[in-house]
C-alpha cells in the first residue's frame, strides 16, 4: 500500500514539474515574441539550467543574435552544444554552422560535418543542405558533386528552398547528367538509412 501510495505522489510530483516546465517555456515565449527579452532570458535560462532542451536551443538563439542579451557566440555555443549533446536536431545544425564560420570555436570543417551529419540524421534540413554545400567544396570531406546532389535531393524533399535551388543550378549546367544521376541513386540510399 505505501509503495502505491508513494508512487502517486511520484507521478503527481512529476506531472506539476512538467507543467511548470511548459508553463515557464510558453511564458518565456511570450515574452520574447511581445520584446521582452529580460523576463524570457529569465524563465529560459531557469529551465535550461536544468535540463530543458527546448530552453537550450532558445537561450543559444538570443545570444548568438544579441535578442536582450549582448551577442556571445562562446555563450551561444555552450548553450547548443548542451542541447546538442542531448540530440537536439537544430541545435546539432548551428553547431554545424558555428565550426565551419569558425564563431565561438576555431573554424574545424571535420567537426562541422560531423554535426552537420548528425542534424541530417535527424532529418534537419538546414544541416541536409548545408551537408551538401560541404560536399560540393570539399570542406571536411572528399569533394564529391554527387553527394552534394544527394544531400540537396533529400534537403528539398524536407522543404529546403534553397536545396531546390542548388538542383536547378546543378541541372542548369552546373553538373553533369552522369554527376546528377549518381547524386540520385545516392539520395535513395540515404533516405533509405535515414527510416524513409
């Protein structure tokens, strides 16, 4: 009976913390969106403390904009990398994006690509295209237009305008029709792995 009763309020305990935990998210979003970046700063920073990825993203998101804070790209990056390292699509994405510019961390392409592959695992577009600008240049990776292809074929299926972009420069004359093909059958295998 005491086991029973002890783990109701355990659930009880769980589902209130979880509630206060949306309930600051949403608060701190609203916040944000009406410009008071003070109160949302705040309440993000309470959740993000303890855990909360949505709060991480979000908290790396002001400082690498300077949105009521002073513009911090070491602060942003400590904030995605713990989002990231919890597997956080997006957050894995700037990282990405903070290696290969070389903000808050020393330009490192390998280490961009690698969370750039990690992002497009998890079916981020952003990363998907940004994957295939990497491969296009050759940056942390073998230089490959195929693959390049590949990533903006799969990006543009997850609504990447830009990937769509990419494609039609590539059909234009910019890639071969040898080049192009092999970047299909390259985009099936990888929507294959990727669950699709």
């Amino acid at each position: 009976m005491k086991k029973v009763q002890a783990g109701i309020v355990l659930f009880a305990f769980v589902t209130l913390a979880s509630l206060a935990v949306a309930s600051n998210f949403e608060d701190a979003l609203q916040a944000y969106d009406s410009g008071d970046f003070k109160k949302a700063h705040k309440l993000w920073l309470l959740e993000a403390e303890q855990g909360d990825v949505a709060s991480q993203v979000k908290l790396g998101n002001m400082y690498n904009l300077g949105n009521g804070v002073p513009q911090d790209d070491k602060e942003s990056f400590r904030w995605y990398r713990l989002a990231a390292e919890q597997g956080n699509a997006q957050a894995q994405s700037k990282l990405g994006l903070m290696y290969n510019l070389g903000n808050g961390v020393p330009q490192d392409y390998k280490e961009s690509v690698k969370w750039f592959r990690l992002a497009a695992a998890r079916g981020d577009a952003h990363a998907q295209y940004n994957l295939g600008l990497m491969y296009l240049n050759g940056y942390g990776v073998m230089q490959s237009d195929a693959d390049a292809y590949a990533w903006w074929v799969v990006a543009a299926a997850n609504g990447s305008e830009s990937a769509r972009g990419k494609m039609r420069a590539a059909q234009g004359g910019q890639m071969t029709p040898n080049q192009i093909e092999k970047g299909q059958q390259l985009a099936k295998k990888i929507w294959a792995r990727l669950g699709n």
